[in-house]
C-alpha cells in the first residue's frame, strides 16, 4: 500500500478530510490549492481594519456532527468547539419586541413540546404532531410540500432555523436535505442538537491541525497551484496541468477533485453540478457584547438574522442574503449595528466593522439543484469527487464537506488496491 499514491486538487475542508484519510490509510498524498491558504470557504484571517483574526463567516457544527468529531479527533485538534451546555435557542423580534427562548430537552423523547416555557410562543402540542413530516421527504419534493409554512412555529422557529441550515428559501428547499439534518440533530434530541462554532477560529478548529498533521506525514499542502485543465483517456485520468503543462498521471495514482462546483465544471464538462447559488453576508463588530448576551441570538423583523457574541467582537450572519449583498458596505454595517443595539438592549457608538461578502457560498439547497449534485464516483476509473456539492445527503455544510472527502477517499483507495 505504501507505494500507492493520491492526488488531491482543492484543500478547503473537502480535500483535507480526503488527504487526511488517504494518508492514514498508508497512500503517499500530494495536496495542492490555489489559494494563498488553505481551509476553502472554511478560512480565517487577520483584518486589519478590526485589529482582529476572525472567519470568513460564522460556521456552525452541530455536537452530534460525526463526521466532525472523527476529522478533529484524527488530527488531534485540540482547540474545543465553543457553544452552551444545554440546547438553547434564543429569539428576539425587533418587529414586536417579544423575545423567547427554545428549550430543546437533552433525550429522543421530545417532552420539551409538552412544556409552554420550553416551546414557541403561540404554539401548542397539535402544532408539533407535523414536525415527523420532516424526517422524510421525497427528493422531488419541497419543505413546502411536507409542513405548513405560515403559523407561529414556521415564523418563529422553523423559517429561521432551516433558512440558516439550507441558505435557501426553506419554503422551496429541498425536504430530503431537510430530513438529513433533522434525523441527526432534532430527532435525536438536545445532546446531539447543541450548537458548536469554532473559537477562537475557525483555522485553530479546522484547518491548522490538519495541515500540520499532512505536513508530519509527508505531505504538505502546496499552496497558489491552481489546476488548469484534466487530461483524459479513454476510462483514466492521464494528466494534471497546473500551468506548466501536462503533468502524467502514473498507473498506480489515483486523483481527488476537490474543488468548487464552477471549477469542476470549467474541468470536465462532463460533470453534471448544481448552477445555482446563494450569498452569504457576515458582519463582524470589534465590540464586546453586553453581559448576559447568549452566545447565539435569533433576530426576527430583520436584516440581520443570527447574532454571534465572540468575547472580542459581535457577529452577524445573513444567508440567502442575494438582495443585499451588492448593497453599500458602510450601509449595511450602520443598519447591522442598530438592529445590534436594539436586540441586546444597550446603545453604543458604532465600533470598528467589517463585511464579509461571500456571492456564491452555497449551493441552491432545492429539490433541482439536489439532483444535479454527482456521487463521488465518476466514470474515470482514477478520478472522485469531494466537496459539499456532491452527493452528501445534506445541504452545504462542514458536516457533509468532511463526509464528502471521506467517501471520495474510501473509493480511491479501493481502487489502489486493485
């Protein structure tokens, strides 16, 4: 096995988790990416304009995310996953100035809908009964087409929630991808549906441990190589352009392609891959946040629509944010900061800020786009696929990125043992 060997284009979370498992199972790995740094759209920085190192956007995982305990614990990250002890979930309607707090109880059993104090406001037990609708969904059809999407638990609860999880209209998302999430978090109870966001950051989480484990074992992530064009013969990848000209592919290599949807595309046309996208549009604000502010905030009759309380900064989180994201950078950062104040109660001068922009963060989490995602496995003997976009049987999220490298490198190193 050990004189097997794997290439990996792309070293976003996809690509790492595929790099990861193919060194551990004894392949000598080759890691590139076209960035400057690796983790993808998975990325930390140090701005300037804040003074401070934060993420390109505030990635949650869930505790009971499989995928992302095996990824940490293989490379011994040891930076802890940040969240609150008990599965509560805080809202507050600027509109209407109500403010509630969803208590999801730790077991299966959900008795926390017995509980006025635990559940929606406005809600009753007959309300719930409909939520086993969303453990299962054909993959024609739309969270629409399985629940209600009027009522208090939509606005209140669900609309939220699964908008955050799909960064799609939850209305005409796809209710398989739903039914993924919701059988692995939800549905199992509090203990696995507690929110966890890397701190301090999302490379101390993620991307550092990795990187540095590869580097012990060989293999080093080169970075600024950008792949350039695939060469094919016949059922075999043969060749890798990384802008010097065709580089062979020998016999016994195998080949991840763990790159965004468009470059895959722009690669091999013959990939089919979803076309759609939406943006994402974080804030974040060099202020401390006021003691007692939970450590995620739901804001309804809003721009903003999640709050994060960093012990540095203040962070806010738009997704499907397509109608905003072209709009005025300073705008949406004196918006983003009222709609602050007025959440947590406190008045402040606007504080150091920055906007992060992503116009193509995730897939279009419908029905459409769904059956467009490829299985890892294509019709090139040596060639996978790895990355969100694939078929996870999620929507875009760390959990089915890190499960995407692993399918992709179980395949290739059954076919190096061919």
């Amino acid at each position: 096995m050990s004189a097997r060997k794997a290439i990996v284009a792309g070293a976003g979370l996809a690509g790492l988790s595929a790099a990861v498992r193919l060194a551990e199972a004894g392949l000598a790995v080759r890691i590139a990416d076209s960035a400057a740094q690796a983790g993808g759209r998975c990325r930390s920085y140090h701005d300037p304009q804040l003074g401070l190192t934060i993420d390109n956007g505030n990635h949650l995982v869930l505790a009971g995310n499989t995928a992302v305990a095996r990824f940490r614990a293989t490379v011994g990250a040891r930076e802890p996953l940040a969240g609150p002890a008990q599965a509560d979930f805080a809202f507050a309607d600027l509109g209407t100035g109500e403010r509630w707090t969803i208590r999801i109880n730790d077991g299966a059993l959900p008795w926390w809908v017995l509980a006025k104090n635990r559940r929606v406001p406005g809600t009753g037990l007959s309300d719930y009964l409909a939520l086993g609708r969303l453990l299962s969904g054909r993959a024609e059809q739309t969270v629409g087409d399985r629940v209600p999407v009027s009522g208090a638990l939509w606005e209140r609860l669900l609309e939220p929630v699964l908008l955050a999880v799909l960064n799609t209209d939850p209305a005409i998302g796809s209710a398989r991808l739903t039914a993924g999430v919701v059988r692995e978090s939800l549905a199992r109870g509090g203990r696995a549906s507690l929110p966890r966001i890397a701190e301090p950051t999302l490379a101390a989480a993620f991307i550092d441990p990795a990187t540095a484990w590869l580097a012990a074992r060989g293999a080093p992530v080169a970075l600024g190589r950008r792949l350039r064009a695939v060469v094919t013969e016949a059922d075999r990848v043969v060749a890798l352009d990384w802008g010097s000209g065709p580089e062979p592919v020998a016999a016994d290599e195998t080949v991840v392609l763990a790159v965004p949807p468009w470059v895959a595309r722009a690669l091999l046309p013959e990939i089919d891959a979803p076309d759609a996208f939406h943006a994402i549009v974080n804030a974040h604000f060099a202020i401390a946040p006021p003691p007692g502010a939970p450590p995620m905030l739901g804001v309804l009759g809003a721009t903003a629509q999640w709050l994060f309380a960093f012990p540095d900064r203040i962070a806010v989180t738009v997704s499907a944010a397509d109608a905003i994201v072209d709009e005025d950078r300073e705008a949406l950062a004196r918006r983003f900061w009222d709609e602050i104040q007025r959440a947590y109660g406190f008045a402040a001068p606007l504080p150091k800020w920055q906007i992060v922009k992503e116009k193509r963060a995730t897939f279009s989490a419908t029905p459409a786009q769904d059956a467009k995602r490829p299985p890892a496995r294509t019709r090139w003997s040596n060639l996978f696929l790895a990355g969100d976009w694939t078929q996870t049987g999620l929507p875009a999220t760390i959990e089915g990125a890190l499960r995407s490298g692993e399918t992709a490198a179980r395949l290739a190193i059954a076919a190096a043992q061919r």
